[in-house]
C-alpha cells in the first residue's frame, strides 16, 4: 500500500517490516528510528553546495575482520576514534562517498551508532585469463544499507534485497514495487482533493503531518508549516513582519501588478448578427460570452496560482526553510532547524535533528511592501529576483492558452490547483524521477 507519511511513520513501518527479515547485523527499534531520521535529513542537507546522495549500512567490523579478504578490503577508510552519528558527521564526508562504490559504515557501540568508517562495496579484480579488470561486490548480503537517492528519498535494502522506499512522502512496500511503478504524491494528493475537497481531517493529514515538495520546479530546499507563532525550533533566517504575508500578495507586491484587475487577451470568435436576431441566436450569443468570461476568469486564477507557486518554491530555494503559517502566509524564510540537548524536536509533527550552527537568535523583520521590494532584491540577494521567470511563465501562458480551441480549462486549473496542494503539502523537496527506484 502506498501511504503519504512523515519519516517517523516510515521508520516504524520499517521496523514491522525487519521484524521478519534476516539482518545481521539486526538493528533496534531506536536505532533504526535515529538511521531512518538522521539519513533523511542529511539528505536534505547542501554540503559544498551541492544535494547529498550516499549510502549508509549498518555493520560489524568483527564479522568484516572475519571474512576472508579481511577488514582492509572492506574497509580502505578506517576511522582512528568512531564518530557519533548525526546529520552534520554524514553530511560532511558525503560529496567525498561516491555512493556507487562505498558507503558510510555505522556500527552499534555501547548501544549508540558510531560511524567507525567508509566501506569498500566494489573494487576491480583481474580475470586470471585475460588479465582484464571486472568490478567485484563486496557488500555484505545481510546488513541493512539506507540509500539516500536525491532530497528527501530514502532506498532500503538488506544487502542486496529491496525493502522498502520512501518517495515524495510516500511509502512504496516490496510487494507494490514489484507489482507497479510507485504512484507519485501529487496524483495521489489530486485524488484526495478531488475526492473529498480537502476536509478538516484530509487538511490535517495532508498539510500538518506530511512532506512538503515543489515537484517538477526545479527547486531545492524545506517548507514548514508552523502552528507555534513563537518559532521554538527555528534559529535566525529573514522573519516577516507580524501579521505575515500572503503568497498571492506577495507575488501582487513584488511583481508590481494588480493582479486582481489585471486580464488575459483572448482573441474572441467573431459571430455574424443580422439586424434581427432569432431567440436562438441571441442565446447562443450569451452563453458564448458567459463561456468567454468564465474562461479568462479561470485563466486569471490559473496564473495567479502559478505565480504564487513559483513564488513559494524561490523562497524555499534559500538555504534553510520557508515558514508558513497553517493559513499560508509567510512567516519566514532562510531558517535553520535546531536540535537541542540530545533529543528530537517536534517541528509540527515532524522531528527534526538537524545541528545548530549558531547558538546566538538573529531576528530580520522584513516587512514586504512595492516600496522595497526591488532593495531587498539587491541586498539579500535573494531569489526574488526571478520575476522575469514568472513574466515568462505568464506569456507562456498567454500563448498557450490563446488558442479559441480551449473549451475546457478546468482540467488545467485542477491540475495546477493539485501542485499548490502538494506545494503546501509536502515537507521536503524531492526531484530525482520514480524510475530511479528501479
């Protein structure tokens, strides 16, 4: 069954699904919780600018010792102390793990996970008859390996076995990926809302305890929606005014236009009217008109969702998270996310165990308004800038949808009105496509 989830839920769903394989080495049910937490947030980690993907098995280095290459052949890379394992230990040496050849060793030591090194998973042996190289696995059959395969996607396998996946937010279990290629999140959010519209329970499920992705955007980067006003768990970032800032306002405020008077030309059909016009003609003239307004209307509201869209999904592109409030204004943006002593902390329903890099709180109030919406631009240098970008998806939009042939834009605006949906959905962006999986 494909479920849209929180990583929490995905750890748990996990550890009912080990509970009948055969790992060794077999994780607890807290380890596997913090391997589970602590990969997927790293992989929405940037280090050296870049989106992190590596690997992470659980080991034994006595069983590795045992084996007959030795522990050298398994591990090249064997840390003096072992490290404690956390976000900022496997985000940093990730760009240096090519993921295709190694994988960042975990090791249960005093009932806490060490990272003890880097493991060999193939390495060029030479044919004994043409002296030729061929790659040789070396990954152990039995242990637990969690791939992180783009932002926010999680692979887990035991050893060379599929497991388990978690997509865009969703679960994908063994028996469903072999049967039929993972079902995306924005047609399963499109089914909820078009099935139930979004009800108080749905909002809660969809918006409060899941993932938030801007898919097919081309943007990376964390939205949260916040309920507690006072920002407990977040640090620094650019704070908006009190009051917040709603999306559509904003796109209005920063784009310098009205949008709510503002119109998309539609060539109209020219009818030919005789002096006297037949009861018929005349009603065929008026529900032409009606069709014709309706049409620019939803065309309008289709732009203005795509622009705040596109808006939301900027803002995300900043280093850090996006704040929005459970009404959708912008709370703040570029924040980081704490973690405190040595628990997780509950951002909305979701834990979050991120490091802090500062200790010190830096409040930036920035009240948005046409006045100083091209200063902030400069100064902070922030993707706000891509304005053009939404006046081109605007003449793209002009130009789509000029055409006298459309008779039928509400399937248009339901699709995007699904993507704002999963825009304010959805926690973290994943952009790697569900053919990867395979």
């Amino acid at each position: 069954m494909t479920r849209i989830v929180s990583p929490e839920i995905f750890a748990e769903h996990l550890a009912s699904q080990l509970l009948s394989s055969d790992v060794d080495p077999a994780p607890s049910k807290d380890e596997l919780r913090e391997m589970i937490l602590v990969a997927f947030y790293a992989s929405i980690t940037k280090e050296e600018g870049r989106d992190l993907k590596f690997v992470i098995a659980l080991v034994n280095t006595e069983t590795l010792q045992s084996s007959q290459s030795g522990l050298d052949a398994w591990c090249p890379c064997v840390f003096t102390q072992p490290i404690d394992f956390n976000v900022t230990a496997v985000a940093k040496p990730a760009p240096a793990v090519n993921p295709n050849y190694s994988v960042i060793a975990v090791q249960s030591i005093d009932k806490s996970l060490k990272i003890v090194g880097v493991i060999r998973t193939s390495r060029n042996e030479y044919r004994q008859s043409r002296n030729e190289p061929y790659p040789t696995r070396l990954t152990p059959w039995k242990c637990l390996i969690i791939k992180s395969l783009g932002t926010g996607q999680l692979r887990v396998d035991v050893g060379f076995l599929y497991v388990a996946s978690l997509t865009r937010g969703t679960i994908v279990d063994h028996d469903e990926y072999r049967q039929s290629r993972p079902v995306a999140v924005h047609k399963q959010l499109y089914k909820l809302a078009s099935r139930s519209g979004l009800d108080e329970f749905d909002y809660a499920h969809v918006v409060h305890r899941t993932l938030l992705s801007l898919p097919d955007r081309g943007h990376g980067g964390i939205i949260i929606i916040q309920h507690d006003s006072e920002y407990k768990y977040l640090e620094g970032g650019y704070r908006i005014a009190s009051g917040g800032t709603n999306l559509l306002d904003a796109v209005h405020q920063l784009g310098g236009r009205d949008l709510a008077t503002s119109r998309i030309h539609i060539p109209a059909v020219a009818l030919t009217l005789h002096t006297k016009e037949t009861e018929a003609e005349r009603q065929e003239r008026l529900d032409f008109e009606r069709r014709h307004r309706e049409i620019k209307k939803e065309l309008e509201v289709l732009r203005m969702i795509e622009d705040a869209t596109n808006f939301a999904a900027n803002l995300a592109s900043v280093d850090g998270a996006l704040v929005l409030n459970t009404n959708l204004t912008i709370a703040s943006f570029g924040a980081r996310i704490l973690r405190t002593d040595d628990e997780f902390r509950v951002i909305d329903t979701l834990h979050a165990n991120t490091e802090a890099t500062s200790e010190t709180r830096t409040h930036n109030p920035i009240k948005k308004t046409p006045r100083n919406a091209s200063q902030l631009s400069s100064k902070l240098r922030l993707p706000l800038a891509r304005i053009s970008d939404i006046r081109c998806i605007r003449r793209w939009h002009i130009k789509r949808h000029a055409s006298p042939e459309i008779r039928k834009p509400r399937k248009h605006l339901a699709t995007n009105v699904a993507y704002v949906v999963i825009s304010f959905s959805i926690y973290a962006q994943a952009r790697i496509d569900t053919a990867n999986f395979h």
